[in-house]
C-alpha cells in the first residue's frame, strides 16, 4: 500500500486542482482577516477565536474536497490506472486505503495552507485568542473529524461510482442538501420560548403582552435535532462555534461514520467488475 501511496502523493505533486485548491484556501482566509480587521477598526468586538475553526474545516473546505476527490479518483477509473494496478497484482483494498489516505492527506494540506495565513497574520491582527485553550483543542479536534467524514464519505462514493460526473454530483448535491437541513435543525432550535406582541386593552392603550411561541417544537423534538445535528457531519459543521456541540456526540459519531463509508465503500469496490 505504500508504493500505491507514494504513486499517488507523485500525482498530488503533479496536480494543478491540488495547489489551485490550496491557494483558494489561504486566500479565503486571508479575505476573511481583512474583513474582520476592518469591522474591528470600524468599532465591532471581533477576535480571531471566530476564525479558528476555518483552520480544521469549512464549508468551502468540504465542497473543494467533494470536487477533487471525484476528479482525482475518477481519473483512475478514466485512464484505467485502477485496473492496470489490478493487473499488477495490488489488492483492492491496498487500492482503496491508499486513496482514502491520499484524501486525508489531501485534507491536511488544505488546512495547513489556512495555518500559514492564520496564525502569521491573522493573529497578530485580530489581537491574539480569547477563548481557553482547552476550548481551542477541542475546536480543533472536532473540525479535523469531521474534515475526515468528509474525506472517508467522498472516497466511498468515488470509489463506488466508475463515473467521475455522478461522483461529482452526488457528493456536492449531498452535502448541499445536508447543509440545508442543519441549518433548518438549528433555527428551529434557535426559536424563541416567546415573543411579544402589542394589542389593545379595554380601556383602548396599547400594552405589550408576551404569549408562548406558537411554532416551536416541544423540548423532546428538539432533543433529538440537537442529536442529529451532532450525529452528521454538516449538522457538526454548523455547531462547532456553538453551545449545541456535544463533543462526545460528534467524536464517537464521526469514528462511526468513518468506519461505516469506509467498509461500505471497500466492499462494494471489491465487488465491481473492472474493464
């Protein structure tokens, strides 16, 4: 497996997508340093703790992920590259780790292309860490989990699909929709107790009158959203700078998941026909 690693670190070399995808990274985050640096000089309580989580993962970091690993992997199938490998003799799952680990691989080199903009310039200018150092791990280690889903998801479905287009659709499409429905999850959750309302009383004032919130869910629904968005991957990408993050939740959901992507995806691999 490491011959097929070192093969394909020698294509991440080669690979144009590859460094384009780590100059869009740096440049995002050196966009969003300017614009929190200018809203601090114009009076707004800003720090750099609420970029630190674009270091582990982002949404532009997963998307940038789902098209390279479609277009990566599917030159594979392509070229025949994978079945001259076979030819070769290497097992499918030697083929299939060395490209899950490719992607990890890939997914550490875009976050550290956002730490060489972070921490020279972004921290310097927005005045350094507020938060705790233990909340900043914990930050840290989840969004690197989750960055990892991603990795081991979209090398599944490439891995399943001979078809880079399909690959390229049903990754970007999934994660949209997904994206979607955390952030309903979470404004749901976000629903006020109660609101308030003026109406007139008998003597004809008008006086403030504060009635239950009709379109909020009981506590047991939203219970269970605050699980689900644990659970998925962009329901955690939604909360890592929230309150509703469960740590636990989202690591041992995220082992899971990885685990789950990966044998379902090896499995199905070993059993395509390759031509």
């Amino acid at each position: 497996m490491i011959r097929l690693f070192r093969s394909n670190l020698m294509r991440l070399k080669k690979s144009k997508l590859f460094y384009f995808m780590l100059i869009c990274q740096a440049a995002i985050m050196l966009t969003l340093t300017l614009r929190y640096y200018f809203l601090k000089k114009s009076g707004f309580s800003v720090c750099a703790d609420t970029l630190f989580s674009s270091v582990a993962v982002s949404e532009i970091t997963a998307v940038l992920l789902a098209v390279f690993c479609s277009l990566f992997i599917g030159a594979d199938y392509n070229y025949g590259t994978i079945r001259n490998k076979l030819i070769a003799g290497f097992p499918r799952s030697k083929i299939y780790l060395a490209n899950l680990f490719t992607m990890l691989f890939t997914a550490l080199c875009m976050n550290v292309a956002v730490m060489a903009v972070f921490f020279p310039v972004t921290l310097p200018l927005l005045g350094g860490f507020t938060e705790s150092a233990r909340y900043l791990v914990k930050i840290f280690v989840t969004g690197s989990l989750i960055t990892a889903v991603y990795s081991s998801i979209y090398t599944a479905v490439a891995m399943m699909s001979k078809n880079t287009v399909v690959s390229l659709i049903v990754t970007v499409a999934s994660f949209a929709v997904m994206s979607f429905v955390a952030m309903y999850l979470v404004s749901e959750i976000n629903q006020p107790l109660t609101y308030t309302q003026m109406i007139e009383n008998e003597f004809g004032e008008m006086i403030t009158q504060t009635i239950p919130n009709p379109h909020r869910k009981s506590e047991s629904v939203l219970g269970f959203y605050k699980i689900l968005l644990n659970i998925f991957p962009s329901g955690q990408l939604n909360v890592l700078n929230s309150k509703l993050l469960s740590v636990w939740q989202s690591a041992v959901s995220a082992v899971c998941l990885i685990g789950i992507s990966t044998v379902a995806g090896l499995t199905v691999f070993s059993e395509e026909n390759i031509k």
